[in-house]
C-alpha cells in the first residue's frame, strides 16, 4: 500500500499534500528525517488507499494557488 504526507497549518487547519505516494517506508522515513533535520511540525503519513483523499487535498491546494 502507498503512504503520503501531509502538514496541517495550525491557523487556518488547511492541509497541504507535501509529497506523491510512495511505499510505507519509504513515507515514514522522510517524514521522520524532515521533523528531526527541518525541524517540521505537524506532520502526518496518511495511507493513500484508493487515492480519494488524495486528489481531493491536490484539488483544493490547486484552487488556493489560482486565488
């Protein structure tokens, strides 16, 4: 199954896809690199099953860059 990540603005509670789904391990370990190296927060591996939630989130993401 392909895993994807994701970080939530605690502001506004808007989430933003950060990366393409890529296999679990792969996904928990850039996750695990970027929260100790960048210092990044609120961030989650979300499970990318039949891709729904996923183009949803990449479809309001675009809507928000054309404003």
């Amino acid at each position: 199954m392909n895993y994807y990540i994701t970080i939530t603005d605690q502001e506004t509670g808007l989430e933003t896809v950060l990366t393409k789904p890529a296999a679990e391990s792969a996904a928990r370990f850039t996750a695990s690199r970027w929260r100790a190296v960048l210092e990044m927060e609120n961030l989650s591996v979300k499970a990318y099953n039949n891709g729904a939630e996923y183009r949803r989130l990449l479809k309001a993401q675009s809507k928000r860059r054309k404003k």
